[in-house]
C-alpha cells in the first residue's frame, strides 16, 4: 500500500511507556481530523477481514519505535506502518498538529483516490489461450529426416566404418510408435 492513499482501516496506538497527556492533548487535533481507531496493543488484526488495507500510526519515542514497528510486522505483515518519532512531548505534539492542518495523516500529501482491497502481485500463469501456439499432427505423408533413419550394417563387413544411413526415408502413418535406437540416457 502506499502512504498517499487512504486505507479501509486506521489505526492509531502509542507506545505503553507514554502518558495520557500524548493523546488528550497532543494527539486530540489530529484524531478530530482522521478519526483512527485507537488501539493499545497489536491483537485486534487477528479480527480483521482478510485483504483490507490497513495504516497504523505509532506514537513513539525512539527507545520504542523499532521495537513496535517489528512487532507490528510479525503481527501484521501487510499493514503499512506510519511511525511519529519524536524525542519530547512538544515535538510530538507539533508534528500531530501539523499533519492535522495540513490533511496529511500519515506526513506527505494524499493522492487522489483510495487503496485498493486486493493488492497486485504479479504470478505467474499459464494462458487459457494463446492463438499463436500450434500443435503439429503426424500426417501419412510425412517423412522422417535423414537424421533419424537407423543405420544399416552391412553383413560382409564388421567395421566402424562400414555403417551408412539408409538412402529410403521411413515413412510414419498416425498413431504408429517407433522405438528408440538404444537408451534414452545415452548408457
């Protein structure tokens, strides 16, 4: 998903070791504006439909952010995380504040529209059908070539050198098998 798009689900979730005062008064103009759900832990995604797409903002100080952005990860792998890392309260409360004014929920200007449910990811598959893809058919006619006619040995000699292709091509009518000279494997 990416950041400039609005998701089906917003969450927001401060870091436990933050007070109160961070979201009554420093995230209140921010959760007036985007209205997230606020969360305090990471287990309400086990109870969301698959293939929603889904932000959360993370109030944090440093010592927490990566700690909270790897738990997010491992509980949510497909959420898009908008992390707000600020080292003081007024800093935190300035950045909300910010976003708020500026109709930017997760720090950069939205795009126009909104994220899609089902996210593309390439796959590999096999066409239903390709009008370029032929599928040859023996006819009576046909003839094998040159390189596939088995040598012919002569009984007068028992040289190497005394086997010759035959001159006559074998001709194949539909549905007749021809065994294979020798091993498939070349043993």
């Amino acid at each position: 998903m990416q950041a400039n798009l609005l998701p089906e689900y917003h969450f927001l979730l401060f870091a436990p070791n933050l007070g109160a005062e961070y979201f009554f008064d420093g995230a209140r103009n921010y959760w007036n504006t985007f209205q997230p759900i606020v969360i305090d832990d990471f287990d309400f995604f086990q109870y969301l439909p698959p293939g929603v797409t889904v932000s959360v903002t993370i109030v944090a100080l440093r010592d927490m952010a990566a700690q909270l952005g790897v738990q997010l990860g491992q509980t949510a792998p497909y959420a898009y995380y908008d992390p707000v890392v600020y080292d003081t309260f007024e800093e935190t409360r300035a950045e909300l504040i910010r976003r708020a004014q500026f109709n930017q929920p997760f720090g950069i200007p939205l795009g126009i529209g909104s994220a899609t449910s089902t996210p593309f990811i390439p796959t590999p598959w096999l066409p239903t059908r390709d009008p370029g893809f032929i599928t040859a058919t023996p006819s009576p006619d046909v003839t094998t070539p040159a390189a596939e006619v088995s040598p012919e040995v002569t009984p007068e000699t028992t040289d190497d050198a005394a086997v010759t292709a035959s001159p006559t091509p074998v001709t194949l009518s539909p549905g007749q098998i021809i065994n294979t000279p020798g091993p498939a494997i070349g043993g």
